[in-house]
C-alpha cells in the first residue's frame, strides 16, 4: 500500500518530533520531510517536491504559514493542506479556510485527530472540529445575503448539513443517524452539487446564506 506523504512546517522542534514519530508508527502514512520555516519548505516545493498533504502551523516566524498558503498552492496545486496551530483567533481560521485549506485544528487536538484528520482529507472531506465550525457559522450570520438554491435540499440532506455544520465528521454522523459511512458521503455529495460548492465550509456558508439552515445552531 502507498503510504500517504506528509511533510511537516513546524518551528517548536519537540512537537515536530513528537508528531513525526507517531505517525510514522502508522502503516499508512509517513512524515517524508519536516521543516521549521515556511522559507526554507518553500525552497523545497520549489524544486519539485510534490507531498500528497501537508501539516502546516500558521504560526511560524518570518513568513506566516497563512502567506504560505498560496504559494504552496502555486507550487503543489494537487497538495492538500492541514492548517495545525495554537491560533484560535477566529479571523486567522476563516481567513486559513477563505484561502483553501483543506482542514483546520487546533495543536490541543490529539494525535488521533490529527490522523484521522490526514485520513479524512485525503479522502476527499474536509476538516473542521467544532470551534472552527462555529467561527464559520458566526461569521455568517453577520453579513447575511439572500441567495436562490436552484434545486432545494431533501429533509435528510438537510438534517446532515446541520451535523456538517455543527463540527461532526461524516463517521461520527452516521452514528447519531444509524446510516452507514458510505450513505452519508453520498448524501453530502448530493448536498455539494446541489449547494454547487466543493467542500464544507462553503456549503455551510451557501447555506446559510439562502437561509435553509436555523440561525440558532452553533
């Protein structure tokens, strides 16, 4: 089985090892390469290196991981991202998710999370726990617009993207429904085409915005 290539743009040295010996305990995916300032990765992407995903603390000194973000875009288009940061300023999540992050958590998450989370990204979803779900909601709710859904959502799509909206992970909504995992993923891809979006945070946002999800959700 390929392993998942991950590489990693961390300045704190024990949490950079830390997270690379435990992942790569996985048999399914492997830190390929770690480095401590988005400059230096840069240098690297620059020259070819293509990972398939990669861990990036926002917070790193000289340049931010946020204003590294379109360049890791221009230089690995077909790379998915995972913004990793103590940060929950609810300005730097929205502007991580705004720019095409493919997830984000905070570094209090645990090593499961984390993993789980490279799992789920590199299977097509996108990754958000709770509190960044919230800050998109939120940020929502302020600048309402009024928009038409072509095609209008079923009860049950519905009921899902208030999950979605809510911070669960598509595991953890067909639990709460009794629905399998691959139920559920379908019924979010009916969602995204109907939503004509491509990942959560924007169907949370559309939907919203066409005023079919309830305000008071969090």
């Amino acid at each position: 089985m390929q392993k998942i290539q991950i590489i990693l743009i961390e300045d704190n040295p024990d949490y950079r090892e830390t997270l690379s010996l435990t992942i790569n305990m996985e048999s399914d995916m492997e830190i390929a390469d770690t480095f401590g300032a988005s400059e230096i990765a840069l240098r690297n992407l620059q020259t070819g290196n293509r990972p398939d995903l990669i861990l990036l603390d926002l917070g790193l000194p000289g340049m931010s991981g946020l204003d590294a973000i379109p360049w890791i875009q221009q230089y690995c288009p077909d790379t998915k991202i995972i913004a990793l940061t103590q940060s929950n300023k609810e300005a730097d999540v929205l502007r991580a998710i705004a720019l095409g992050t493919n997830g984000y958590l905070l570094k209090s998450s645990t090593v499961k999370q984390i993993k789980d989370g490279i799992r789920s990204v590199m299977e097509g979803g996108t990754l958000m726990d709770r509190e960044v779900a919230g800050y998109i909601v939120n940020a929502v709710k302020t600048k309402p617009a009024a928009i038409r859904l072509e095609e209008p959502l079923t009860s049950r799509e519905l009921e899902i993207l208030v999950l979605v909206s809510e911070g669960l992970q598509k595991k953890d909504i067909g639990e709460k429904l009794d629905i399998s995992y691959a139920t559920v993923a379908t019924h979010i891809r009916h969602i995204y085409e109907k939503l004509q979006v491509e990942n959560a945070p924007a169907a949370i946002t559309k939907a919203f915005k066409a005023g079919i999800l309830p305000h008071n959700k969090h």
